[in-house]
C-alpha cells in the first residue's frame, strides 16, 4: 500500500534516477519462499526500496518462528523515510550504496536490483574500480546496474544459500551479459528461470521485460529449470516456483558466449499447422539406413578396396558417416569426389563368397571379432547386408538448428547416420517437390515440431518421428509443378540460400489452396 503514496509523491524523473520499481507482492512471496527453505540464519537484500521482501518476511513470521537477521540496503535517504521509524530488531537496514561495500557472506539474498545503465548512474566512475576491487573481476562500464549487482551477490552467497533475482530479461542477450552468465552458470548456480511473458499485466511498472531468477550454491550440476508465466491468474495458482515449469534445459544448452532469449524462446514456439496438409507416411516413408554393427569393417576407401584386391561386383556404393554429405544436392560428381579423397564411400557386400580375396578379408574380419558383434552375430552369413535400394531423399538422423535434407541423385545406399526416404505408389511423382518442401522454412518448421531434443543444441530424428510429420497432399503438390521444383533444385547445387528462398514461394503456392 505504501508503494502507491510512494509512486503518487514521487516523480518518475526521480523514480527512474534510483531506478525504483516495485515488486508485486505474490512475484515478492514465491519468491522469498525459495530462498527462505534453507532455514537461513542471514538475509540480504540489496535494494530494499519499500521493502516488500522484507513485509512478506514478517508476514511468514507470524506463523513460523526464525532466528533470522534481515539486512537490507537502500541508497536514497529519501525513499527510506517512507519506511515505518520503529523498525524491528531483525532488520538492519544501511542507508549506502550496496555495490561500494565489502564482499560479506549470507545465506539468502532477495533483490529487485535497479536497472539502469551503470554509465547512467551516479558517481560512476569513482565506484567501479572499487566494485572491481572487492569482487576481483574486471566490469563492463556499459553494464547494466543490475547485472552488477547480481555477480556481487553471487559472490555473496554462502554454501547451501539460496537467491532469488528479478532481472531485466534482454541482459541475457547483451555482450556485457556473457560476464554474469558465465557466473551464472559457474557451480552450476543458476537452477531456474522464470519469465513473465505478459509482463505489463503483472510488473505494471516494469519498463522493461523481466525474469526471475533462482540460484543455490550447491554445486550439483542439474538441469536448468524453465517456467513462463502468462498471467496473474496463472501466478496465483502457483504455491512453488520450482514446482512450476514447462522445460528442463542442461547447462551445455545454455552456453554463455550466446543469446539466451532465442534459445529459450524456441522452447515455446508453436506453428500452427496449414490446413490440407497430410502425414508423409501418405507420400512414402523413411526408414533407418543400414546398420552393419561393424562399419570399421564394412566402409571402405577405394585405396584399401584395392589393396586387398576386393572387386567391385562386391562392393556397393554407399554414405558411410554424415559429414560425407555438406549439401543439399548429391550428385555422381560429388560422390566421385569423394571416393578420390579417400572417403570411406564404398560397402562391402559379398556376392562371390568364395573369391580367395574375399575368403582372406572375412577371415581377418573374425579374427577381430567382427563376426559376433551384437548385430552380425544374428545375421547368417554375419557379413550379410541389409537389404536396401538407393534412397532418392536422406534425412539426418542428428541435427542441429535445421534438419539436414538430402536430394540422392546417384545409386548410393547409405548406413545409419541417414533416414531414407522411399516414395510409395502416390509418392513417386512427388520426390522433387516434397525435397522443396523440406528445405523450406516452413517445411522445417513443420518437421521440428516432431523433433526429439538432447543436450548440446542436438535434435534427433526417428524414422518414424519424420513420418508422422505433416507435408503438403498430392492436391496441394499438385498445385505447382515438377518444373518448378527442378528449378530450385539446379538452384541449390550453387545457391542454397536463394533455393530456399525459392522454395518459401513455391510452398506459399501449394498451401494456399
Ligand atoms: C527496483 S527497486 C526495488 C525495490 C524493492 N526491493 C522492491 O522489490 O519493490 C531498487 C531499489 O534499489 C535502490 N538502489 C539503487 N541503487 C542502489 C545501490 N547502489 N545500493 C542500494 N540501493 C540502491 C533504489 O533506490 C530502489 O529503491
């Protein structure tokens, strides 16, 4: 209540000097309700403003009974005699500025920082090689206050102490934002963040978006916990912040030296799937390469094919491993380039069984134990091949960002690192243009949607995954022609980027049917 006479006696001029905005009460009581669940002895909060923290601090008093010192600090004298004069015997608030004071430790640190730019801020240039001294890291000048105030009070955090942040969203997005990720992130502190995605109707002071954001110095490496919050109906519902999330993200997936606002963003994207559209299971279906449980063995170069004088009726041409294949186009040219470079692009797969080079090969192949790996020992003979035909489509099986889309024009068949695509009947006149739908944006967008996440960035993709996703119907294709599609493709053997801009129209015309 205080807040308001506050914010009616005191001009925003003034109030975006200190950078006071206030913390709405349920936002201040989830998240005093994380720091406080390690029984702290000591709570500091560095920019006590009205001290919201500190009234829900009371307020769970009366019902639970602490041995709590609360300390606060607050640089304008002003703001502070707002406050109540008797203040309680728990509470030691200092009148001075948070950041010139010597590195102390506590338990549990609450703080709704200000948010200004550090350049814009007072006495800058005398404070920041003070700061700089008592923390023992070099300061971006261009900082925002905020991010300063959390590193200090990262370093202020005892073991097993719990702090709860609110912060300007974008600091995750600056290149002075790399410094307090990076600490962030060191003994895997950081467990939670929060993000408040129609902030106006909670912060209705903030001018900028915000987050939460929860820290332990426990040093247990765990995943990093993501919640959006959408409303205050949605806050009110919720008893725990920690309980509360939609994404877990492993610390490697929230590298420091990047934007961390895209990253979490995609985690929410949803596409909103055009109407007409069928599974590509319709059109034909993608299966798992070869597995031969002994690729070492299988996957020859044309030099060692020779040296063990193995002909070529017993050989099969074939992709061996993913980055053999840094196009969208593969043609015979490309793949003879690769058999010249000594890439390991052909299979053995043994029609002459009794061929003494061969007999001499296979033998080597048991003495090394080949013959009873997991998979050839199930196989009669255990050399035997899958059986599969050239796939005109491959689909990466790992893929990062976009999925990596293949059009097949030579007689390879390809191991495991690829899906194959194989058109049925309806299928058939269509590979072309479902090639362009793929490598289209929205094509891509559509197929990710299906995608399996792992650590690193890492998406993976199950035959199946890839045909349950959605790709345009023989009537939409139809829609455009066979042309048109073998126009962006001889486009894509030298422009990639201007092919997938083609291909976005070409889509455009399928789906707006
Ligand atoms: C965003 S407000 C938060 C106030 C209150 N804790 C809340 O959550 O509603 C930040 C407060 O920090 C104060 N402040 C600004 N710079 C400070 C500094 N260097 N040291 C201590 N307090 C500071 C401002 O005057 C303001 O009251």
């Amino acid at each position: 209540m205080h807040e308001l006479v506050y914010a009616n006696k005191t001009p925003m001029s003034y109030r975006k000097e200190f950078g006071q905005f206030f913390t709405p009460k349920n936002v201040a009581r989830l998240m005093f309700k994380w720091i406080v669940s390690s029984n702290p002895k000591t709570i500091l909060d560095p920019a006590f403003g009205l001290g919201i923290f500190f009234d829900v601090f009371q307020d769970t008093l009366k019902s639970n009974t602490y041995d709590t010192k609360y300390i606060g600090y607050e640089i304008d004298q002003n703001i502070i005699s707002y406050l109540e004069n008797n203040r309680p015997s728990n509470l030691k608030l200092h009148v001075r500025d948070y950041l010139e004071e010597k590195k102390k430790k506590y338990d549990a640190i609450i703080c709704n920082p200000p948010y200004m730019r550090f350049q814009n801020f007072l006495k800058r240039h005398d404070v920041l090689p003070i700061i700089e001294k008592n923390l023992g890291i070099a300061l971006n000048g261009y900082s925002n206050m905020a991010s300063i105030f959390l590193i200090k009070s990262l370093k202020e955090l005892n073991e097993g102490g719990k702090l709860a942040y609110i912060m300007p969203f974008e600091f995750f997005n600056t290149g002075y934002g790399k410094g307090v990720k990076k600490e962030l992130l060191k003994n895997s502190l950081l467990k939670q963040i929060i993000f408040f995605e129609n902030e106006k109707d909670i912060f209705s002071d903030a001018t900028t978006t915000v987050c939460v954001l929860l820290c332990k110095n426990d040093s247990i490496k765990n995943t990093v916990k993501i919640s959006r919050i959408e409303s205050l109906k949605q806050l009110e519902g919720i008893s725990h912040f920690e309980e509360y999330f939609q994404h877990q993200l492993q610390p490697e997936d929230l590298p420091y030296t990047k934007k961390w606002s895209p990253i979490i963003s995609s985690l929410y994207q949803t596409i909103e799937i055009p109407t007409g559209l069928v599974k590509i299971s319709e059109i034909g279906k993608f299966v798992r390469g070869i597995a031969t449980g002994a690729n070492k063995f299988f996957a020859l170069t044309e030099e060692k094919a020779e040296s063990l004088s193995i002909n070529r009726n017993n050989l099969v041409k074939c992709i061996t491993k993913s980055p053999q294949i840094k196009k969208a186009i593969f043609t015979d040219d490309d793949y003879m380039a690769l058999l010249k470079s000594g890439s390991p692009v052909l299979c053995l797969n043994v029609k002459a069984h009794n061929d003494k080079n061969i007999k001499q090969y296979l033998k080597y192949g048991e003495a090394q134990g080949f013959s009873v790996r997991y998979l050839t020992k199930k196989r009669s003979p255990w050399y035997k091949l899958e059986s599969r035909l050239p796939a005109p489509i491959l689909a990466g099986v790992f893929n990062r960002g976009r999925l990596k889309v293949i059009r097949n024009f030579t007689d390879s068949i390809n191991f495991t690192c690829f899906h194959s695509f194989y058109p049925g009947l309806f299928g058939q006149t269509y590979i072309n243009r479902l090639f362009v739908y793929l490598i289209s944006d929205i094509g891509q967008k559509i197929v990710m949607t299906n995608k399996r996440q792992y650590g690193g960035h890492l998406d993976k993709f199950e035959p199946g995954d890839l045909n349950a996703c959605f790709c345009p119907s023989t009537e939409q294709f139809d829609m455009t022609s066979e042309k048109d599609a073998m126009h962006i493709i001889e486009l894509a053997i030298s422009d990639e980027e201007k092919a997938i801009q083609k291909a976005n129209v070409l889509v455009q015309t399928m789906l707006n049917t």
